[in-house]
C-alpha cells in the first residue's frame, strides 16, 4: 500500500493542465529543499514559498512533508532510467554499479538521495514510496539480464531484478552502514560479484 497524497491521482488531470503544473512546481522545489536542508529541514512553508504555491494548497494536496516526499517519490519512479547497453552483461552490470556511485557523488542528485534514505529509517510513510521508487528501479534495470539472456549470456529462467539487487546492495551498505569509502573500483567488483553468481545459476527461478 502506498502512503496516502492528497493529490489528484496521476494521469487524472488534463495533460499540461494547472493540476499537471502544480503538482511539478511543487515536486521541484521539494527536491530543492531536500537537496538544502535535509528531510529534517522540509517543512510545508518551505515549499510553498519555493513554489509559489499557497500553502494552504499544499496543505489540502499534500497533508504535510510526508505526502511532499511520498509524492516526488512517486513521479520519479515512473520516470525512466538509463538503462546501459554496453553489448555485454560484464559491462552493462559495471556500468549500472558505476551509475550509483557518481548518482550519490553529484552535488545535486546526491543530497536528496541521501535526504530520502536517511528519512526512510524512520518515516515509514517515506519509506513506502522508497521502497516502491526501488522496485520500480530494479524492474527497468532488470532489461540488461533479459538481453543477456537472449544473447546466451546467462541462464535461461535468470531474476533480472534480483540480479541488480545484488550488484549494487554493496554500494548502499559501504554508503549508508560502515561508511567505506565507493569507487569505480568497489562498484566493478560488486557487479563482477554478482555476475558470478548469476552465472553459477543461483538466481533461477
């Protein structure tokens, strides 16, 4: 179940409408206060005033920081992802370990990455649309199996999501756990890691 938003559900509203505009200057600036001040810091004035919507709109949309965070969570998942096609599963697992590594490294991108992960630990509602922002992640990513499949790469039966799961959990686990140090190095080896095993069959279904 998704936490609820009290916004027009997408695709209800009139495509480039007042809703649609609305709904993406808030977006926006929440991303902004996030990228700023942390999700400890985004409060509902902060938006409002950023977006130059009223806030007793955002309060009616959005009910609070946590329908802002739930909903941006929400439009970014169904935002595509850029898939590598690098022409070998080797390579399109390392690029895609790489990807999140210079994600969290840029300036922009990085802080509110962070701010969601960091207020998932302990805003449940946050982490519910984190962790359908992720399952919608791993579902694109999960095409450069099938390619590898069809290619004879891999196993037939082989879980694409499961193998991305794989390759990149190191990365947060330095990141967010034990705070080691993640390089281009560090996300090769994850992706060779995962690799391995998807080789040796371990994630057929």
């Amino acid at each position: 179940m998704r936490p609820e938003v009290r916004m027009t559900a997408p695709g209800s509203a009139r495509p480039g409408g007042r809703t649609a505009r609305v709904r993406e200057a808030v977006r926006a600036a929440t991303l902004a206060e996030l990228a700023e001040k942390g999700f400890e810091g985004l409060t509902v004035e902060g938006v409002a005033l950023r977006s130059g919507v009223h806030k007793t709109t955002v309060y009616r949309r959005w009910g609070g920081v946590e329908g802002l965070a739930a909903d941006a969570l929400d439009l970014a998942s169904g935002e595509p992802w850029p898939i590598p096609d690098t022409g070998t599963i080797e390579g399109d697992l390392r690029a895609l370990a790489r990807l999140v590594v210079t994600s969290f490294a840029d300036p922009e991108i990085g802080p509110v990455s962070r701010a969601f992960i960091s207020a998932a630990v302990s805003n449940p509602p946050t982490a519910t649309a984190l962790h359908a922002f992720f399952a919608a992640r791993h579902r694109q990513s999960a095409t450069l199996v099938t390619r590898a499949v069809e290619r004879g790469e891999l196993p037939q039966g082989t879980d694409g999501a499961e193998v991305v799961r794989v390759a990149i959990a190191p990365l947060y686990y330095r990141m967010f756990i034990t705070g080691e140090p993640v390089d281009e190095t560090i996300a090769d080896r994850a992706a060779d890691a995962a690799l391995a095993a998807a080789r040796a069959a371990i994630f057929t279904t």
